[in-house]
C-alpha cells in the first residue's frame, strides 16, 4: 500500500474534548498550516511548528461544540 494512503488512513482520529477545550479557549494556536500550541499538539498527539496537510479538517472538529 502506499504510503500517501497508510497516512491518510492513519489521520483519520477523534478529536478529545481537552483538544476542544484548548483550541476554543486559544483559537490562535493554530495558524494554519501549523500547530503553535505544545499542549495543544500534545493533546493532539502532532508535532509543532510542522505543516499538517489536514488542518482544515482538524479545524472544523476543534471549534464543533462537544454534543
């Protein structure tokens, strides 16, 4: 399988409520296509300062409101 698409696959992931939380109490750590915030990586389980390609996505999960 190639790699582009194990990766794709693998970036398929939940986003946590404490993800929620930081990114909607600091929505300026992420300024795409980066993630500045280090808790907020951590939560995330990325790297900082490293271009996602999936960022948008990962936007549109972090500031829906936890049903």
């Amino acid at each position: 399988m190639p790699a582009k698409r194990r990766r794709a696959k693998a970036a398929r992931k939940s986003v946590s409520a404490r993800a929620r939380e930081i990114y909607q109490a600091n929505p300026d750590s992420i300024m795409p296509p980066v993630i500045v915030s280090e808790e907020l990586a951590l939560e995330l389980d990325r790297l900082t300062l490293i271009a996602q390609p999936d960022i948008e996505a990962l936007i549109e999960q972090l500031a829906k409101p936890r049903i």
